[in-house]
C-alpha cells in the first residue's frame, strides 16, 4: 500500500518525512513525500540553512503526481509540519484528490505546531488552520499535550484532562485522538481515544539532554501503519508506542542526538520490549 506523506524534510537527521519514510518501509509501505520545507537539519540546533517551499511548489508537485496515476494508488495521506499557513489549504487538496480516487483512504495529520520546551513554533496562522480546516477533515490527529491544549481550549496536564481534552477533539471530527508527551509519575503516556474508549500505553521517561526531536513523526507514521494493517486504535497505539520506545533506547544507549532509526530498525519491526493499552 502507498501512503502520501506530506511534510517537513531535512539533509540530516530525522524529522519530518525524513522521520517517517524508513519506519513506513520497513513496515512494507511505499511512501510518496512531498516536502513542505527543505532544511539542512532541524532547527532546535539553533542554527540551519533551506527553505520553507512555496504552496504552489507543493501543488505543483502533487498536480505532477496526479497526471502519473501516484494519487489513484494512495489509501492514506499523512500531514505534519507545514512551514507557512499558505501551504494548509494545498494539504487538504491533496487528501481531496486522494480521496476523490479512494473515498475510504485515511488522513492522519499530526498537528505541529509547539511543545512544552519552546512553546508555539510556527508562522502565523498555522495554528488556526489546523484547528478550522485539517482538524475536521483528518480520520486520525496526534498532537502532543501542548497541541492539545491548544487545539480543545482545556487543560491537559493529567490523563484525566487530556481524555476529557480529546473527546472535545473528537467532537470537530476526527474518529481517534491519540495524544503524546502525558507525564505520568515518573513515566510518560500516550493516549488513544475513540468514541469507544481511552486507552493509555505507559513508557519510562528517558533523560535526553537536549531532548531529542522526531518522536512525534515516528509516532504517527507507526501509529498510521498500524491502523492501516487492520490493528484497533489501542493496539496500533501499543505497538507504535513500543516501537518508538525501542528506538529511543538505543539513541539514548548510543548517546545521540539524533534517532538511532537505522540501528534499531529491528525495533520498528519487531518492539523487543511490548507496553500494552490499559483502559483510563
């Protein structure tokens, strides 16, 4: 199965579609990127070179990819980072057009926008386009507790919160919500909700010292490959969970700033170590 992915790339390192290409094939998916934003590396080394692309740059490339049949093989489209506001409409023009060849197709978006260390990070107006257009239009959202306060209005500092702050996502449109970055203790959780339930997958917290970036986009192509092998929202959340988790612990043993993708490509396949879903 194909997948368009459409999001931020870099040279070096590992966020974005950069992040989410290597875990998806080596899940058996063919990935199709198209870049919103070519940078050398990411930004929280404080200094990069590149720049955000143009929407039309991102039209033009998808209106490329419809003329050669690549749309009408799609059965889902992952978005992420999208560098300019401008680019959000463009996004869900290209999950119209997949889904005009595969109305059943999924879209994930992963709605970045901040965290907890920077705050909000983007250009202006990305964050209301997230909340007013791909929020509705997405069948999957995973943003991380600072996005999902931002996204709902309400606070989310606990599980209890951010359940509560979910099921008002799932009110805009979206049929699961799986949020990221909960303390929980001395741990951490990831959260999935569905009209069905909450279900949290708890991790131990591993101390990265500057924190490491492109968890969220490994996540959520995990999560989306998955959801698409046919897995319920909390057992793709457990194995997604527990494949990242793999990941970090031998970046973390291999004392890098970078995600160890490559050499714990065995965890994306296999999660050596399986947190399961428990009901909230």
């Amino acid at each position: 199965m194909k997948i368009l992915s459409l999001q931020s790339s870099v040279a070096y390192g590992y966020v974005g579609n950069s992040a989410a290409m290597f875990p998806l094939q080596r899940l058996g998916f063919e990935v199709i990127a198209v870049n919103t934003v070519q940078f050398s590396n990411h930004p929280g080394y404080g200094h990069w070179g590149g720049t955000v692309l143009e929407a039309e740059h991102v039209r033009a490339v998808v209106d490329g990819l419809e003329h050669v049949g690549a749309l009408a093989e799609c059965h889902a489209v992952l978005s992420g980072y999208l560098g300019d506001a401008a680019t959000g409409p463009a996004v869900l023009e290209a999950v119209a057009r997949v889904r005009a060849h595969r109305p059943q197709a999924l879209f994930l978006c992963d709605p970045v926008m901040g965290d907890d260390t920077g705050g909000l990070y983007v250009r202006a107006g990305i964050p209301e386009f997230l909340s007013e257009q791909l929020l509705p239009a997405a069948d999957i959202v995973t943003p991380n507790r600072f996005e999902l306060e931002r996204l709902s209005g309400l606070p989310a500092a606990t599980l209890a919160e951010a359940v509560e702050a979910a099921r008002a996502l799932l009110a805009h449109g979206p049929r699961v919500v799986v949020a990221t970055s909960i303390a929980d203790g001395s741990g951490i959780a990831c959260l999935a909700v569905t009209a069905d339930g909450a279900w949290a997958v708890r991790t131990p917290r591993l101390p990265f010292d500057p924190p490491v970036s492109g968890a969220g986009d490994t996540l959520a192509a995990l999560l989306l490959a998955h959801l698409m092998r046919g897995e319920d929202a909390p057992e793709a959340l457990s194995l997604a969970v527990s494949s990242l988790y793999g990941v970090l612990d031998k970046t973390y043993a291999l004392h890098r700033r970078e995600l160890a993708l490559v050499q714990a490509q065995g965890e994306i396949a296999t999660p050596s170590r399986l947190f399961p879903p428990l009901p909230v």
